[in-house]
C-alpha cells in the first residue's frame, strides 16, 4: 500500500461540552475510533454533522467511510412510533450519515458501521428495529462483552472466522433486514450481530463495538478494502 487510506469517520455533535475554560457546542469522538484507524494502517478524518447535500461530495474525497456509534436512530425514520425507552432523536446526525450511507452505497467506497451506525445501515436499506432488548448492555456507560459467532461463507467470516467476545454496549437491534443485507454474525440469543451486503463492494455493520477491542481484524479488512479500491482508482 503506497500510502495511507484516509478513512472518514462520523462524529457527534453535543451542546455544552467542557474543556479548558470553554463550554460550546462541539463535533466530537471518542479517540478510540481514531486510534483503531492509525493501527489497522489508516489515516481518519472526522465527518461532523453537514448539510445532507454535501455528502456525495465528502464521500468522493475519501477511501472508506465509517459510520460510528452513539445515540439510538429516530423511530420516524423507519415509521415506527416512538418507544418510551428509546433515547431523544439526534435529527442533524440521522440526516448527515444517511446521507454518508446513500453516497458511499451509490460510488462503491468500502463503509464500515458500527453499533449505530449498523442499525443506520439497516434503516437506509428499508429495514427496522427493535427498539429495546435487555440482555446486551452490563451497565449503562460501561462496555461488556458477549461471544459473536459468525456466518459461515460470508465477508465476515472470511477474517473472523471463529466465535469471538467483542465489547457491547446497545439497547436496540436489527428487526427486518434492510433490501439485499444478510446476516453474518449473531449473539448466542440469536440476536444479529453483523450484516453484509454481498458482491463486489465491501458493506459491513458491526453490532460491537471495535475501537474497544485489541482485535484489528474488522479495521484492517476496512482500510484494505479501501487501499484495494484507492489502487484501482489510480490505474483507471
């Protein structure tokens, strides 16, 4: 790889956020994300919340788009009434990484979500959600663990190929598939954990969250598939 893929990752956008003498609103990550990009051999650029036309054009600028975790998906945007524990809709984020979705979906550069961002994956595919289920959050703030255990002949599998405990942290999960999205890993109460869509192009969502894991195999495959298509382009 000749150089480094430059890997766009979405962020939040919070009031009231404290550092130094400040408190102003603020386009934010985790550093986690970041740090999991520069060591599976990227290079990240945060993607704030924009106007949904100028999607197409930031996704043209970049290698592979990841679309992060945080806080639960609008139920409006899949026609589903509001449950009492679904969290408070974040409308500039909702529109900005579908927008990612569409962009990155329509110029076949390779997209990664994760957590949220899978469930957004889901929902710009026509599919739904449940809205709530225990079982996967220990502690709210606190990350915990359960085994995922792949799907035999998908992209998933191909480098995860074992059942592996990956870090969890969702109150919400896949319902009905989104058109043309497969399964391709579960939790043991056979919630999806994974999906795909299958072909040429490199689409993957990831119920857990890796930036948490010492496990670089979800990232590297990301920043591969993008440095594949990065080579590709220069040939052209």
């Amino acid at each position: 790889m000749s150089s480094r893929p430059l890997i766009g990752v979405s962020t939040y956008l919070e009031a009231g956020v404290r550092w130094g003498v400040w408190e102003l609103e603020a386009a934010l990550l985790p550093t986690e994300y970041p740090r999991l990009v520069r060591r599976a051999g990227g290079l990240a650029a945060m993607l704030p919340p924009d106007a949904p036309e100028h999607a197409a054009a930031a996704v043209a600028r970049l290698d592979a788009v990841v679309i992060a975790g945080g806080p639960d998906v609008d139920p409006a945007r899949y026609g589903a009434g509001r449950d009492p524990r679904t969290g408070p809709p974040a409308p500039e984020r909702d529109a900005w990484e579908l927008a990612l979705i569409d962009a990155a979906l329509a110029s076949g550069v390779p997209l990664l979500g994760i957590c949220r961002g899978m469930q957004l994956l889901n929902v710009a595919l026509g599919g739904t959600l449940v809205q709530h289920l225990d079982g996967h959050v220990e502690r709210v703030g606190t990350f915990g663990t359960h085994l995922v255990e792949p799907v035999p002949g998908t992209r998933y599998a191909s480098f995860v190929p074992e059942g592996t405990a990956v870090p969890t942290h969702h109150h919400q999960a896949v319902e009905r598939l989104g058109r043309g999205l497969v399964p391709s890993a579960y939790a043991g109460d056979g919630t999806v954990e994974a999906v795909e869509l299958p072909g040429d192009g490199w689409v993957l969502g990831v119920q857990w969250h890796p930036e948490m894991d010492r496990d670089l195999r979800v990232m590297r495959a990301l920043v591969e598939a993008a440095g594949a298509a990065e080579g590709a382009g220069a040939a052209s």
